[in-house]
C-alpha cells in the first residue's frame, strides 16, 4: 500500500503529453526581431566598457521602433522601450540626432530611470506593455542597474534566477528582452566565457551576444551571436565615428537554409492575393493538393510542425482549430508587415 501511495504521488507531480499529442498541436513559435539575430525572449547583450554598446543599442531600438531593416536583415517593427540608466535625456538627444537626425519617430520610448527588479521593475514593464501592446523590444542598459539590493552575490542560482524573472515576462508579453551587461578582463577561447557573472546568466537566457574589440581604440570589433532560435555567428563590424553607427563588413558564418519543401509549397499556392483566405476540413485540403500522397492526418501533422516555416518562407498563416462543425483548417496570405493584405 504504501509503495501504491508513493507512486500515486509521483505521477501526480507530472503534466505529460504523448508524441503523438504533441504533432496533433499547433504551438505558438518564438517570432524575429531581427530575422536570424533576435528573436522573442530573453538575451544578454555584453561587451566591455565603453566598447560602443549603447550606441548599438540606440541603433538596434531605431530599426525595429522604424521598421527598417538592420544590416539587410528584415526588421519585425513594433513599440520599443529603450531604458537607458546610464545615461540622461541630454546625452540620448545627442546621440540619437547625431545617428538619425530629429525626424518624428513615436514608437521609440526612452526612460532613465526604472526600479529594481522584484521592486517594482515587473509592474512597470506590464503596466507599458498595456499601453503599447505592440511592443517588440526592451533594452536594459545595463543589467547591474536593476538588480536588487543584496543582489550582489554572483552565484549561478543568483544570476540564473535574475534571468528567469525576466524571461518569465518577455515570455507572457512576448516581447524581446535585451540585458545589456559587461565583460570580465580575463581573456577566454569562448567569447561567451566572458560575460561577467557565473554561466546562470547565459544559462537562463534566450541567447547572448558579445562585442570585442582587439583595442579599445579600434573602429573594429567582432559580435558573436548564440541562442535557441538562431544559428551561432560572428560578424564583423565598424564603426563610423561620423555617424556614430555600427556598419556589417562581413560574416564569418554562413547561414545554413533549408531545403525546399514541396508539401509547402503546395498548400502557400491555394491563398492568394486574389483569395487571401482558405477554410475548411484537412480532408479537403488533402483534396486540394493534386500530386501529393498524404493522408489527412499526416498533411495535419505537418502542417502543426511546419508552421513556422509556412509562415516564414510563404507569408501564409496555418491556424487549426476545433468547432462544433469539427476541426477546420485555416489559411490566411499576410503581407510581410503580418497585416492581412486585401
């Protein structure tokens, strides 16, 4: 009896899912930022001090609240907070006029000041999310800033912990988060190796990146990119001290693409510009895709996987959904804006 009690009790501590579960659902997919840069999430963003992080940061928080594309890649636009606690109203006026002239630009919020993370921070970031809930992008600048008082002790369970505060709201917003943080002085092989602080930080987050320069007076610097949602890179990049803007020179990595898939291609061409919008059982649309051997469980199933990629490569929308009528299918053409097109 008690051994029967005591596996009761364990199998009360877990929630699963079978496999099989698991394809028969569409899940919500973290969307770019910054196609094959940034994504939703969380991210640290480190370099040492006075490396040209904030100008960067200026330049990042610019493209996405404009919507125009950073370095060739595509730029997802929404509302962007930018908390610069570093600095003051006066030097971001410079800094920004000096980057993109005074042009309007009413999607870019700036503040100097924010509280502290589990004193209030939480409150402030759902209470703007509220009030724009367009917002793509948070920039805090910098982490130190916002740790709370007798936060000082940098152990992994700390610094995984502060993380995860963090991504707990860019996840329930979703929205990205960029921590910006520094570097320690010890050189490492691995530029990830030094991010100040122990690996909880990198360990919690979303992804990181790293700018180094050789010598602090170097137009150069590389950027090393890591996460969950991207490919790992290195950029090379430089500084134009007129415009006070980082330019891309190169890419050290060559992005991998996937192959083409057929199954997709297929579905993308029943929505057009004409029709942008497609409704109905899986057993039609199996009867829609002449040449293709599926069954409508399996173009289901795909389907829920390959969302992403429709969405991504196609501009299509792939809802599923179950009505008194049984379970539909929709498919809708958005324009690359994620605007319906008419």
């Amino acid at each position: 009896m008690i051994h029967k009690a005591n596996e009761c009790n364990v199998r009360e501590l877990f929630h699963t899912i079978s496999a099989s579960e698991l394809y028969d659902t569409v899940y919500t997919l973290r969307q770019p930022i910054v196609e094959n840069l940034l994504y939703t999430g969380t991210y640290l963003f480190a370099g040492a001090p006075k490396v040209g992080k904030s100008f960067l940061m200026a330049q990042l928080a610019y493209h996405v609240s404009s919507g125009t594309s950073l370095w060739g890649y595509p730029v997802s636009r929404g509302t962007v907070l930018y908390l610069a606690l570093e600095d003051d109203y006066g030097r971001l006026q410079q800094r920004l006029s000096r980057m993109y002239g005074t042009d309007d630009n009413d999607k870019l919020h700036l503040a100097i000041y924010a509280k502290q993370l589990g004193s209030g921070l939480d409150a402030q970031l759902y209470s703007f999310f509220s009030r724009y809930p367009d917002t793509r992008l948070v920039i805090i600048d910098t982490l130190q800033q916002i740790r709370s008082v007798g936060g000082e002790q940098f152990n992994y369970a700390n610094d995984y912990e502060i993380v995860k505060q963090i991504k707990r709201l860019s996840d329930d917003c979703c929205f990205c988060v960029l921590l910006v943080h520094h570097t320690r002085k010890q050189l490492a092989d691995d530029a990830f190796d030094t991010i100040s602080g122990t690996n909880g930080l990198l360990g919690a987050a979303d992804g990181a990146f790293v700018l180094q320069k050789k010598k602090r007076t170097d137009n150069y610097a590389t950027l090393d990119i890591a996460g969950r949602d991207q490919q790992d890179q290195r950029l090379h990049l430089e500084f134009d001290r007129d415009r006070c803007i980082w330019d891309l020179t190169g890419a050290e990595t060559e992005l991998w693409i996937s192959p083409p898939d057929p199954l997709l291609s297929a579905v993308a061409d029943i929505v057009t510009i004409v029709n942008p919008e497609w409704c109905g059982s899986a057993s039609e649309l199996t009867a829609m895709l002449a040449g293709e051997s599926i069954s409508a469980n399996a173009l289901t199933r795909r389907l829920n996987v390959g969302a992403e990629r429709l969405f991504a490569e196609h501009c299509v929308r792939y809802e599923n959904s179950r009505s008194h009528a049984g379970r539909q299918v929709r498919l809708t053409l958005v324009s690359s804006g994620g605007h319906e097109k008419a």
